[in-house]
C-alpha cells in the first residue's frame, strides 16, 4: 500500500504505508521503515516481522483497508472480497497474487470507480524474461540485464493501459477486458500461422 512522497527520498517515489504476513499487520500512515523492516526479515524470518514492531500492528485484513492510493495485494488468493471491496480506499488495486479479488468483489470495484490491473497483466514480467531467454539460447550474444527490465516495464506499463481503457471503453471490469484482449491476440497470432482459418 503507498501513498505519494514529496520528501523525493524513495526510490519508486511512494511510502509504503502498510504490510501484512502470514503472521498479522503493520500500518502506519507517515510510513514504515522499509530497510528496517527488511533486516528484521533478514533476522527473524518474513512472516515474523510484524512480532518486532507491535506498535504499528493492526488486525488481520486491516491492512487492506487502511488510505492508501495503490493497494497491492500480494501473497494470497481470495483476500478480497464483496465485503471488503466496498471498504478499500485506494485508487488503484494491482493484484500481485494470483486470484487475490474474488469476481463480485472486481464487479464493486469497478462499480466504485476503482481500478483493477488484473493478476495476470501484472504479473506477466516473467512472461517476457522467458521470452529473452528462448531468444538467448540462439544467439552467442545475451541481453544486458537493464534492457531486460526496461522491455518488461514498457510492456507492462503498455498492457495496463490498454487492459483499463478497454475496461472502461467495454464498461466490464478489467479481468473480462483482458481476457477478451488476450483471446483476440491468440486468434489473432493462430491465424497468421495458418492454424486456424480467417
């Protein structure tokens, strides 16, 4: 969960606000320590983090809810649902899980307003590193890392974009939008190789 920084310290120019593990919650609206988090990780383990810094704990399911403008909800599936998608208060909902948003709950989203990348536009990155790699196995030349990243963000940022107008251009939520799009792409490639007919 991030809202904007305007002290330009953070990298991506976001505070996280919120966190969540298998074993609770931390909010804090000024925002978390990250690197002091991330060593506590280090020392005690991932899902203990939340053990050493009980001041900022909050209920289970909290986190999701707490003002934010971007709510990433990342490690489980079926953690938001109709209920919770009418107490979300961010803006933009990019689903790091798989299956994260259960479909009524994508529905009320879009009712209310609020966008949803889906899971499988977002998480797509390891699609196109993969790609580079097919491509590395025939050449004696590998692609320098920084391009790597650079291709996944444009081709990310580029099917977000697309994915959400058509979401709205189709007035449907962005899941049936992108799996719209993805099918028209399959057919589409599937034809230009002859598989199946115009």
């Amino acid at each position: 969960m991030t809202e904007p920084r305007h002290d330009g310290h953070a990298e991506p120019g976001a505070t996280v606000v919120a966190v969540s593990t298998a074993e609770g919650a931390l909010h804090d609206p000024a925002g978390l320590d990250v690197p002091a988090l991330r060593t506590a990780r280090e020392e005690h383990g991932g899902d203990f983090v939340t053990r050493h810094h009980q001041g900022m704990a909050v209920a289970p399911g909290q986190e999701l809810t707490v003002d934010c403008d971007i709510l990433v909800p990342a490690a489980s599936q079926d953690v938001i649902d109709e209920t919770t998608a009418h107490q979300i208060k961010a803006k933009l909902v990019v689903e790091g899980a798989n299956l994260p948003t259960s479909p009524r709950a994508q529905s009320v989203l879009a009712e209310r307003g609020i966008s949803l990348l889906p899971d499988f536009v977002a998480n797509a990155g390891g699609v196109v590193a993969a790609a580079f790699a097919m491509d590395a196995r025939y050449s004696g030349f590998r692609p320098e890392t920084s391009t790597i990243f650079e291709t996944i963000s444009k081709r990310l940022r580029a099917n977000a974009v697309t994915v959400l107008e058509e979401a709205q251009r189709r007035a449907t939520t962005p899941h049936m939008a992108g799996r719209g799009l993805a099918e028209e792409r399959v057919r589409a490639a599937m034809r230009s190789k002859g598989r199946i007919r115009p």
